[in-house]
C-alpha cells in the first residue's frame, strides 16, 4: 500500500511555489508527520516542516491535510491510503510561510503576550476549588497549535483577536486567583473586538484537544452583559 501526497512547496526568497507529489510506502501506525520524515530521509531533504513532541502534546506539528487543519503527528495515514486518492498538505493558512509547510506565528504570539496571558496578581489563598478547577481544565488544554486561528474565518479582520486568544483569556476570567477579572474582561470586549465572533463554531470543529473556543467565547459573551 501507498500513501500519495501532493505538497505545497513554497521557497518566498526564491519566490517559487508549487505543489509537488510524493509516493510513500505504508508502514503500520505511520503518521503523516512519519511519512513528511520518511520523504525528508529518503526522497527530498529540502521538504521542511515543523515538529517537536512528537506525540500530540507541543502543537508546533500543525498542517492541513485535505483542507483541514491537523496535528501530522497524530493524524494515522492508513485511511487516507485506503481510499488511494492523493492527500493535498498545505501549511496553516492565514500565516506567513516561512517555507514549505513551516510558518511564521509571531504574531499570534505577539497578541498572546498582549493579552499578556498568565496570573499576574495573586490575591492570597493559591488553591483553587475543584469545580472551578473543572472549568478551567479545556482552556488549560490548548497547546499553541494554531488551527482555530488558523481556520476562523473572522481572523482575516485585523482587530478580531481571535478564538485561540479568546480560549486563553478565559481562564483568567474564571481563576480565583485573578484579581483583574473586569479588566480582562473590557480587554476581551474592546481590545479584542470578542462581538465579531461569527458563532459558525468552526473553531470548536477542528481544535485537536476538544478545548472548543466558541463555547468559551459564548460563554465570555454573557459575563459582558
Ligand atoms: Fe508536537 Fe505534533 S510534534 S504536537
């Protein structure tokens, strides 16, 4: 059996782009990111992707595969083999690419470090009550792989912060811990223009960790009034 790609090669100092195939033989458990591997050791060493983890946890691993995004590290081949129809991979879009299927997030990172995304003022008891702790566990989840960004279709308006954003800024809101709750809030609100959410829960749809930003922006909505 065989795996058959077609890539979106992009070198932007050379300024080519095209798509280029690639057969690859199947072996048992192979990922996407394994097969990405196997055309990097053996067929073109100039393919360039990102990986790290390996193992579904960093997020860095993020393509699209048939028009949508997913982690090549734990999407499994043997399906899209089985149907023997060539698989597109394209890097995520709306993101600058750096090459191949490696893209510049800067400025996802930027608006993160923005909304500056951690527990700045700690207002005494550190623990946190377990039903609380329930709560904030899908928005702990989100490992920075970008493919709700990636796919909302309101991110292409500048001044919408975007349901990665969102999903982050959500734990502040609930965390005990936070004394700037209402703060974050009108950031949420004015900064981040949280109202453009089209609600088309496409976010929810594609996000591998089931952190499901829309429903946390929803919910953020009604803490707005
Ligand atoms: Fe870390 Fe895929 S390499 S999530």
């Amino acid at each position: 059996m065989v795996l058959r790609l077609r890539i979106r090669r992009e070198d932007p100092q050379k300024g080519t782009c095209y798509y280029q195939s690639f057969e690859v033989p199947y072996e048992e458990g192979m990922t996407f990111l394994s097969a990405f591997q196997k055309i990097k050791e053996q067929y073109d060493e100039t393919l360039t992707f990102r990986q790290f983890c390996r193992a579904g946890i960093c997020g860095t691993c993020t393509v699209y595969i048939n028009g949508f995004p997913k982690l090549a590290c734990k999407e499994q081949v043997l399906p899209y083999v089985i149907s023997n129809t060539e698989v597109i991979i394209e890097p995520l879009k709306g993101f600058r690419v750096i090459r191949d299927l490696a893209v510049d997030n800067e400025k996802v990172i930027r608006k993160i470090k923005e909304i500056r995304a951690w527990i700045k003022e700690y207002a005494g008891d550190p623990r946190i009550p377990p039903e609380v702790s329930k709560k904030l566990e899908s928005s702990a989840d989100c490992i920075l792989c970008f493919a709700c960004q990636s796919y909302c279709p309101q991110v292409m308006e500048e001044e919408y912060a975007g349901p990665l954003i969102f999903a982050k800024l959500y734990r502040f809101l609930e965390d005990p811990r936070e004394e700037n709750s209402q703060v974050r809030l009108v950031q949420a609100i004015q900064e981040g223009n949280l109202y453009h959410c089209l609600s088309c829960n496409k976010c929810n749809h594609v996000c591998p960790k089931e952190v499901e930003p829309a429903t946390l922006i929803r919910e953020i909505m009604t803490y707005g009034g």
